[in-house]
C-alpha cells in the first residue's frame, strides 16, 4: 500500500512538473531550429548562391560526411579515422561556401564606392532615387546589377519603396549594402537637396575604408594561410597513412580514439586562436 501511494505521489509531481516544462521542450526546438535556418539563408545570400537552400546545403554536407566516411573506412578498416573525416567531409560545403561568402564581401566593398558615384550621377542627372536605384541593374558594377535588378521588379510589382528597400537589403546581406540603403532611406524620408553631396561624402568614405581594410587584410594573410597551413598537415598525413589499413590499426584501439579526439581537440582550438590573432573581425550586419 505504501509503495502504490508512493508511486501514485511521484506520478503526480512528474505530470505537475511537465505542465510546466513541456511547452518550453517542445518549442525550444522549433525556435532553434528557425534560427539555424535564419543564418543559413543569410550566409547563402552572403555567397551570392540564389540557388541554393538551407535544406539543400544539409544535405549536401551529410551526403558528402558519409561518403568519404565509407570511403576512408573502406580503405582504413579504421572506425576513428572514417568517423574524423566524416566530419570533416560534412564541414567541407559549409566551409566553401563561407568562403566564397568572405571573398564576395571583399568583392563588393571595392565595387560600393562605384556604384554609390553612380548613382550620385543619376541623381545629378534629374532622375528620382527609385528610377536611379533600377537603373544601377542595368548600368552598376556587374556583380552588383541583379540585385537591383530585382530592386525594379519589386518597385514596379508594388510601388512601396520602404519595402522594395527592405527587400534589397535582404539580397544583398552585405554590411555595406545595409548602411547605403539606410542612407538612402532617411534621404528619401526626410528629403532636401543634399543627396548628391550626401552620395559623394559616403562614396569617399566606402573607398578610403575598402583601401583601409585591404592594406590590413594583405598584411596580415600569412597568419591565416599558416594557420591553415598547419591544421592541415598532421591530417594529410593521416590521410596518406590510411592508404595502408596495417600502419593505422593500432587508433582502433581505446588509446587511438583517444589520440585522434586529442589531436582534433587541440587542432580546433589552435586554429581558432590563430584566427582570432590574424584575421580582422568582420563586420557586422547591424542594420538589418
């Protein structure tokens, strides 16, 4: 009897403290979920990759994770050795495509100050901002004409600047592009004569700080390429070592699975010190 009210009573705290618990479990996830999605859609937006979704680079990851893992255990016979670069088949999408990420915003920070003289021009030349905006699709730097040619389709489809803007801002996902729409934005709300000359200020101001950067960034890429450089090397080795299953059968034991998430630990957390001290902070989207 004394067991039934003592489970009868615990049975009752446990549904109590779910009722309380379980919204937080199961929206948790979603949240995170919706998140991880967020990020994934500006990175690939950052890399200029229209085509492609956060579904579709997951995949892409754990289809290319698990065929170099079945591939090296095929040709290792070694469980650790497949399983640490099954991870790192599975980072490889995600690392090529924050790398053409970083190599576009470079891009493009040196293609602002033009496409900022051009639209000064416009303006100049008697055109209103959202005529001037549509016609850098067709006249811009290259790189820089499809957005604003999408700019045009949504300006014509709707007739809202505001949101034609907003719009812009989300294809470009590019920290430069975020502060020339919010000037253009406050010169559109609150109007004057000053744009040209605002234009021309900002142009000066983009290119001084492309040149800027530039001069750091080429100063200071030894760092960055020789901390790749050195992460990668035991690997390769590794990798090399593994074409002959019989020199690399002894990390099958405890002691090289140990070895291998040692050497992975101390790899990652070198590489990352080595990019904090070397590469520039990137700058950040704060007018989103």
């Amino acid at each position: 009897m004394g067991a039934l009210l003592g489970l009868t009573f615990g049975t009752g705290i446990l549904l109590i403290w779910r009722s309380f618990h379980a919204p937080a479990e199961r929206y948790a996830p979603s949240w995170r979920r919706l998140e991880l999605h967020r990020r994934l859609e500006e990175l690939i937006a950052q890399a200029g990759l229209e085509a492609v979704t956060p579904r579709q680079l997951i995949l892409s990851s754990a289809g290319l994770g698990a065929i170099i893992g079945m591939v090296f255990l095929a040709v290792s016979r070694t469980w650790p050795i497949a399983l640490a670069f099954t991870l790192f088949g599975a980072y490889a999408p995600m690392a090529l495509v924050r790398m053409r990420a970083r190599a576009r915003q470079r891009e493009l920070r040196d293609l602002w100050p033009d496409a900022v003289d051009n639209l000064a021009s416009a303006i100049r030349a008697g055109l209103a901002l959202p005529e001037a905006l549509t016609q850098l699709g067709s006249r811009g730097p290259e790189p820089l004409r499809r957005p604003f040619e999408r700019f045009g389709e949504d300006y014509r489809a709707t007739g809202r600047f505001g949101h034609s803007l907003d719009m812009l801002k989300r294809r470009l996902a590019d920290p430069t592009g975020d502060r020339v729409v919010e000037s253009l934005r406050i010169a559109r709300d609150v109007g004057g004569s000053d744009l040209g000359r605002l234009l021309r200020t900002l142009s000066s101001f983009l290119r001084e700080d492309a040149r800027t950067r530039s001069e750091l960034e080429t100063r200071q890429s030894w760092v960055v390429n020789a901390a790749r450089l050195a992460v990668a090397a035991p690997w390769i080795l590794l990798a090399l070592l593994s074409l002959r299953s019989a020199s690399v059968q002894a990390f099958n034991a405890p002691s090289g699975w140990l070895v291998l998430a040692g050497g992975a630990g101390l790899c990652l957390v070198a590489y990352r010190l080595m990019m904090h001290i070397g590469r520039l902070p990137q700058e950040e989207r704060v007018l989103r």
